[in-house]
C-alpha cells in the first residue's frame, strides 16, 4: 500500500533572507556593469565592494571568491538569453515548428548583438577557474537556455523530418566526444541516437559560428551587414532539417536594437 502524497507548503523565506538574496542580487548587477565596462578581467571584489560601500572582505558572506561571483553572473545571463528566446517562442502557436525554431534562432543572434560583452563572458575562453568553483549554477542555467532548442529538435527527430549520417562515418573517439556534448549540454536520453547529436552539435557550429563572427567583428573588415550571410546559412541548415524557411519580415535595423 503506498502512502498517501501530502503537499508541504513551501515556507516564506525569512526578511533575513530576502535581505541576503536583494543584496546579492545588487552584487550581481555591479558585477556586470564592470563586466561590461571593463571585461571579464576587470572585474574584481574590491571595486565591486567599493560600489556597494562595504569592504572586499565582506563580499565573502555572499560569495567565495571572484570565479564564484562571475559563475553566478554567467548564470544569470544565460537565464536571461533563455527568457529571450522562450519568449520569441512563445510569441509563435506552438503546433508551428518551423516558424518557432526560426523565431528562436534569430531571438538568439539578436541577444547576442545587443550583448556583445557579455555574450563573450558566456561562451568564449576565459582561463581556468580557481579550483573547487562550483560552476553548477551557470552549467545548469546554460541547460535550460539549450531546452527551448533541443524540445524543438527533438520534435523534427521524431517527425523523421531529416537524415540521419552513416553511422559507420562517426569514430569511436567522435563517439565519444558526442555523447560527452550531450550529456553536458542536457540533450541525452535512450531514444536519441549518436547520429542525432552529430545533427545537432552540426547546426550548432554553424549557426553558433556565424553569430560569433558577427558579434566579434571578425568580417567587418569585408561585411558591413551581416544579416544576410546569418539568413542564408540558417535556411541552408533548416533545410537540410526539413524546416520550412521564412524571410524575416523586417531588417537588421528594424528588428536589432543594438543601443541597450
């Protein structure tokens, strides 16, 4: 006989709490604008301390250390890019794949143009962090910024919507790279195959790549716009899904405000 499933009522957090959580939010806040202003390496405890008036020695009751406080905002910018692009999601009825995978991607590249800095902070290099950093909260903010694609993916999946490759072309080395990317990245489960990441870590690269190249200017010497280069590679790569392509209904400079 199984017990019956009594609902706990989740307890109000004390005002010594919601003071913790409203000062380290405002931590966090400071912590990108240095971020912004400055980069990555300049962000520091003390001139973070210095702005919120208290002393670098104190900033750790709320964090352990520098690589902390910068997982903490990584975190909440991925949260942040999720919340974009769940909400261009939603903005599309939800029986239309096409047009919100579509919807999605472009909310992704218009994020990262309008947060050039701190999409650099979230996906480029940035060295080793001090160890034992707990790098939980921003690898599992980056798992729930990659669900809003990977539901869509999977539905394409199990529409037969594309091709799998050969899978005598992928190595047991690549094999093992791929199932790597998919644990980590949230995107593992028994009814995906090999090949089905090999799909998708594929589109990743290049639709990754091309926002990457925009957002760090690595074509401004030969682009003035890149917007075009950005559409063909995303309908040549939703083709090859079986993804209905749509022109964008507006411009660049229409649809990307670049001056937050």
């Amino acid at each position: 006989m199984t017990e019956p499933q009594v609902d706990v009522e989740k307890r109000a957090p004390s005002r010594r709490e919601r003071v913790r959580e409203a000062t380290l939010a405002e931590i966090k806040g400071i912590a990108r604008n240095h971020l912004v202003a400055h980069g990555r390496a300049g962000v520091s405890l003390r001139a973070v301390a210095r702005e919120m008036g208290m002393t670098a020695p104190g900033l750790y009751r709320y964090v352990s250390g520098i690589d902390a406080l910068l997982v903490l905002v990584t975190a909440d910018l991925f949260d942040e890019l999720a919340d974009a692009v769940a909400a261009a999601d939603a903005s599309v009825a939800p029986e239309d794949t096409d047009l919100r995978i579509l919807t999605s991607l472009r909310a992704f590249r218009g994020w990262a143009l309008r947060h050039p800095v701190e999409f650099a902070a979230m996906f480029g290099p940035h060295g080793h962090p001090t160890p034992g950093t707990d790098l939980t909260p921003a690898l599992e903010a980056a798992r729930r910024f990659g669900a809003t694609f990977f539901v869509l993916f999977d539905r394409l999946l199990a529409e037969g919507r594309f091709a799998l490759p050969d899978s005598g072309l992928i190595t047991p080395e690549l094999s093992r790279e791929l199932q790597a990317f998919a644990d980590t990245c949230g995107f593992s489960a028994p009814h995906i195959p090999v090949e089905a990441v090999m799909v998708l870590s594929t589109c990743w690269v290049r639709l990754y790549g091309v926002v990457c190249m925009e957002v760090f200017g690595h074509l401004d010497f030969v682009m003035r716009d890149m917007e075009p280069l950005f559409e063909s590679e995303l309908q040549n790569l939703l083709t090859d899904l079986g993804v209905r392509y749509q022109p964008p209904e507006n411009t660049a400079s229409d649809t990307i405000d670049t001056s937050e």
